[in-house]
C-alpha cells in the first residue's frame, strides 16, 4: 500500500523525468544519424569530385594522390626511415655484417654478396636497383637475373605485364625493363580505380589459389585485406627456363608441404659452393606463418595491424604507412588488448629474444656442417659417401631459411617459428653427424678446420668472392645505367 501511494504521489514527477529521458535518446540518436550521414556525404563527395578520372593501369602514384590525399599522405611516410625497436624497424642495415655467418651459409648465392634489411616500400626499386644481387648489366640482354625479380616491387610491372604478355614479361632480363617500372610500390597494385575496392594485380596469386581449388574472386573483404600483402610477402620461384613466377603451395603453405613440392619437382635453387648441397632459397614466406599464428587464426588481416585506422573529422582510413604495428601500438595492439604499452611490448620482444636465441644457434652450427662437408670432399669423399650429408644440410637450411627470411615470423607465429627452428637445428646436428662418419671412413682424425670468419669482410674472402671487383662495375652500372633510365621515363612520361 506504501509503495502504491509512493508511486501515485510522484506520478507525474516519474512522467516528466521519462519524457526528459526520451528527449535525450532522441536527441542522441538524431546527433548518431547526422554523423553517419555526414560520413555518407563526406565519402560520396571523395567519389563524385575527383580531380582526375583515372582509368586502366595507372601506375604514377601522385595521380591517385590528387583523388585520394589523405591516404596518399601517409603512403608518403614509407620513405620515413626512422622507426627503430629492439630487433628490427625500417633502417637501412647490413645483415651480413651483423651476421657473417650468413655469407657462408650462402656461398655460391649472390645473397652473399649482398643482404640487408628492408626498407619501406618507396625504397623498393631504389634498394633493388642498387643492390649487388642484381648485378651491373650494361645492356638490356646481360645480368644474373631475370625480369621476374621486378614482379613485387612496383605498380608499373601489372602495367608492363598488360601491355607484352605475363610469360614474355618473366622470360627477359631484369635490364631489359629497367627504364618501364620507375615507380615505388603503390596505389595501383592493391586497388581498383574505379570503385577503390582491393584488386588482386599479380597474376601468382590467382593462380596459386586456382591450382588449389579456390577462387579468390569470391575472397571476402576482410580475407582480401590480406591477399593484398600475400601477393608479394610470400614464399615463390621461378619455374622453367622462362623464370615464370610460382608460389609453391600445391601440396600446403607448412614449411614441409613446400619442401615436398620441390623435393618431387627436382628444384634446386643453387649448389653450395662449399658443401655442394642442392639448396633451397626462401624468399619471405610472410602470408604462410602469418596463416599459423593466433592472429590469423582470430580472424585478423595483415591490416588490421599495419594499416591501423585514422580519423579526419567525419572521415575514416586506413594508415598506408605500412610499418610495424609497434610503432602505432595505440592503434594496434592496444585496440585489442587491454593492457598497458610497457607489458604488450615486453612480451613482444620475448617472443623474439626467445625465437632468435634459436637462430642465432642454428645458423653457427651450420656453418660447422658445411664447412664439415667442404673438409671432406677435400680428403677425398665420394658423391655416394656424401649423399646422407647433403640430405640433412639441404633440408636443415631450408627451415632456418624458412624462419628467419620472414621477419616478422617470431611475432606473426613465435611457437611455429620456433618448431621450424628446432627442427633445423635437429637436421644440422644429424649432418654434422654424417660428416664424422664419412671422414672416419676416410680415416681422417682430429677436429676439422674452423675459418675465421668473424666480419663479412672476412668470410666474403673465405669463399672466394671478390668483393672489390663486384662493387667497381656496380658503381659504374649505378653512375650510368640508372640515370638513364630515370631520363627515359620521365621522357615517356612514365615518371612524374
């Protein structure tokens, strides 16, 4: 009785406080509905007032800037070469000299004569242009490699491959097109121009996906927000005499699915110079150990954390940066995870302090066995002595090479990263192994021969390279060649 005559007291207090209270919902509902038609306006004005209409393959990225400026902005910051955390970041930086190892690990490759960190995407060509592994050809037939080494490095190749033909496109020179793809990574290789929708540009990922039965055509937006990245950051060579680009995924995307692939193909990337094992090159399976680890597997894009959201007043977009995501780590990282920068990236760097204490060991003790294998072959070993040796050496570089050539491989997916570590490490232990036997066979006692190789410098010499030969015809193909390919575009109109 006390509540009911409470309650026809304050009747028309209660009444007034509840209109209020609709007032206020209404009123916020109507402020939620002009910022969505505010953002509707905004993109439809970004759509219906292009400065430029661009149609077909247009690989000058400053044209898309003039219709697209907020984004192109950010693209800009790729030539940013500041960013620096514990292990890596976007400097340039001499791995070789930091790891002299890997010079021999590499011999007879021409990634012992020439390996450093990447960059960000507006130094792709330059970085590649200079770089000692594509030699100094001084006309359009020379050079170690062919034109396929273009296909990742610039919106021009989708062009070129348009204009002469996908196999005609792989099967020249590398020279032969030096002139035609001038312009950095950019906007024409991930987006259609007409809705700005994400358009698959290179032809090996389709074509990969197609040999497994899939059709990325019907890919969803957010799956697309990684086949963008996997079109280049992935694991491929070059099939044939005519070089054409496959990504060898037939048989699955694991680090054993693809040694199978080329075990049954007969695929040889290169004969060690010291052991004359038949060697594996991994490129950088990126999209493949991304596929492994937690993020993947909750349904994140590789932009989810690379591409992290901006906002411009009503606006919203992603970042085209395109860094590590600890460098955004509000944007990123804490967008998920509840929980203070100093912890997330405390454990971010133990992952990796714990998946390079592992490659920091294998890559010593690989050494030790090819360096073993040369030791025997130089007393006497025969083809048959040595078979079990090169078996062990062929696949216990490729899982070290599998792992370390993603670099993003002790974040993207540490645990599998550290499986495939482990194994290598196993593999190299089981050749050395074979190598004791095959010298106690040879009656050879005592411990083998250690070089020094302590500086680049120093292993460079001990397999036989000649470092002061290879950068004096660089530095000619550099003072000369470039320049005028630079001048011939910008005569074509192919460079801005």
């Amino acid at each position: 009785m006390k509540l009911k005559h409470f309650i026809e007291k304050r009747k028309g207090l209660l009444m007034w406080v509840l209109f209020g209270g609709t007032i206020v919902i209404v009123f916020l509902l109507g402020l939620l509905a002009a910022s969505v038609n505010e953002r509707r306006a905004e993109i439809a004005t970004l759509f219906s007032n292009k400065r430029v209409e661009i149609t077909g393959i247009e690989s000058r990225n400053e044209i898309w800037g003039e219709n697209y400026p907020r984004e192109f902005e950010t693209w800009q910051k790729t030539a940013d070469t500041s960013f620096q955390s514990k292990h890596n970041g976007n400097k340039f930086v001499d791995v070789l000299e930091q790891r002299p190892e890997m010079v021999v690990l590499w011999a007879g490759y021409a990634f012992s004569q020439d390996y450093s960190a990447p960059r960000g995407h507006m130094h792709a060509l330059d970085d590649m242009r200079h770089s000692l592994r594509t030699g100094a050809p001084m006309t359009a037939e020379e050079g170690p490699q062919p034109a396929t080494c273009w296909a990742c490095k610039s919106p021009d190749v989708p062009r070129m491959m348009a204009e002469v033909g996908i196999e005609n496109f792989y099967s020249k020179k590398w020279a032969a097109f030096g002139h035609e793809i001038v312009n950095p990574i950019g906007c024409a290789d991930c987006h259609n121009p007409q809705n700005m929708n994400i358009n698959i540009s290179r032809p090996a990922l389709a074509e990969a996906f197609e040999r497994m039965g899939t059709d990325i055509g019907k890919s969803s937006i957010q799956d697309l927000r990684s086949l963008a990245c996997a079109q280049c950051h992935v694991e491929y060579y070059f099939k044939g005499d005519g070089k054409y680009l496959t990504f060898p995924w037939d048989k699955g995307m694991t680090v054993e699915a693809i040694e199978e692939y080329y075990d049954e193909a007969g695929f040889t990337d290169w004969t060690h110079k010291l052991s004359k094992a038949p060697m594996l090159k991994a490129q950088h399976p990126d999209y493949e150990l991304f596929k492994l680890g937690p993020h993947a597997q909750r349904g994140l894009s590789c932009a989810d954390c690379h591409m992290p959201y901006k906002t411009d007043g009503a606006i919203k977009y992603s970042d085209h940066q395109l860094v590590s995501p600890v460098m955004n780590i509000d944007r990123t990282c804490q967008s998920c995870h509840r929980d203070s920068k100093e912890n997330l990236m405390k454990y971010i760097y133990e992952y990796q302090d714990k998946v390079l204490e592992i490659r920091d060991r294998v890559e010593k003790e690989l050494v030790k066995a090819h360096v073993g294998a040369k030791y025997a072959w130089d007393n006497g070993a025969t083809e048959k002595q040595m078979e079990p040796v090169l078996k062990q050496l062929r696949a216990a570089q490729w899982r070290w090479d599998f792992a370390v050539a993603s670099h993003g491989a002790s974040f993207h997916a540490p645990v599998e990263t550290q499986r495939i570590l482990a194994h290598s490490l196993d593999r190299t232990y089981q050749a050395q192994l074979e190598v004791q036997k095959v010298l106690a066979s040879l009656g050879v006692k005592g411990e083998i021969p250690a070089p020094d190789i302590s500086t680049k410098e120093k292993a460079q010499e001990y397999i036989g390279l000649d470092m002061k030969e290879l950068r004096a015809k660089k530095e000619v193909f550099t003072s000369t060649i470039i320049p005028q390919w630079l001048e011939k575009a910008k005569a074509n109109k192919r460079l801005l």
